[in-house]
C-alpha cells in the first residue's frame, strides 16, 4: 500500500521548461500566475453556479395571490324571476334578506320605479283575492320561482299597486 503523500503548497512559479534568464523571465512568470489565477477564478465561479443551480432547484416560488376584486359580491339568499303579463323575458330579482320590503325594494329598482311611489304589495290568489303581502309569504318562496306581476297605477294618487300573481 502506498504512504500518503503530504500536499506541498502550490508554488506560483512555473515549471522548470519556462525558466529563462533575465526580463523574458518575469514576463512569463507573470502570465504563468495571471492564467493560474484565471483558471482558479473559472473554477470558482463554476463551482458557485453549480451551487447555486443547486439551490434554485429546491427553491419553491409561488405565483403571486391575484388581488381581490374591487366590486362589493351581494350575498343573495333568494333569486326569483319576474315578468309583466306583456313582456317576453322574466327579469332576475335577488333578495338579500327574505322580506316584504326587501322584495318590494327589489321591484322598484327592476322597473325603475321610484321606491315611494309604490303604496302597496299584494298577492293575487288563483280565486282572484288580493291579498297583502308579508314577511311570511317571500319566506316560503323557493328559489328560482317564477311570478307574473301587474302594475296598477292610480293618477289621483300618484301611486303604483304591485299584483303578484303564483
């Protein structure tokens, strides 16, 4: 088994073939130290491109979060469709709150009408009764329900009657 060696230092001064006398001397000295130099500086940046190779194939990076939307989402417990017995299309109502006056808020703002205009919210019956409207009434509503609803405006008044007939 061979012994081991001990490392001697690294001499800066090159080998015995580029020795010559005189100034040529120091010049070839000089370059033999600069490409040495060069040489280790390459290693060393070779080595911390490795590592840091290394070290950016662990790194975890996450897509920044998407800011939240500006716009303020209602909370919608309830969608109904409603139409006029003339108009093609059901119009979508939201409630936020299952109320008489949250549905008759609703109604307004759909057929841009103004909010005290409206005197009264009734319920038509299939026997044709008119009956008021309560709390109770848009509790039992399911969502997605469907509903015809009549508009009777009185000119002496200035008020608007909102029929909603089942």
């Amino acid at each position: 088994m061979a012994a081991l060696q001990a490392w001697a230092p690294v001499s800066l001064q090159p080998p015995p073939c580029y020795r010559t006398s005189g100034s040529l001397d120091s010049i070839l000295q000089s370059r033999f130290i600069s490409l040495f130099r060069e040489r280790e500086t390459k290693r060393g940046l070779s080595t911390s491109l490795l590592q840091a190779k290394d070290e950016f194939d662990n790194l975890e990076v996450n897509p920044p979060k998407k800011k939240a939307a500006m716009s303020c989402k209602r909370e919608v417990l309830l969608t109904i469709y409603v139409k006029k017995e003339e108009e093609k299309a059901y119009h979508a109502v939201m409630l936020d709150t299952l109320t008489a006056h949250d549905f008759k808020l609703e109604l307004a703002k759909k057929y841009d009408i103004p909010v005290d205009m409206v005197s009264g919210l009734y319920k038509k019956t299939k026997k044709g009764l008119m009956v008021n409207f309560v709390d109770e009434m848009v509790e039992q509503f399911k969502d997605e329900d469907d509903f015809i609803i009549s508009m009777d405006f009185d000119n002496q008044k200035g008020n608007i009657d909102i029929s909603v007939h089942y």
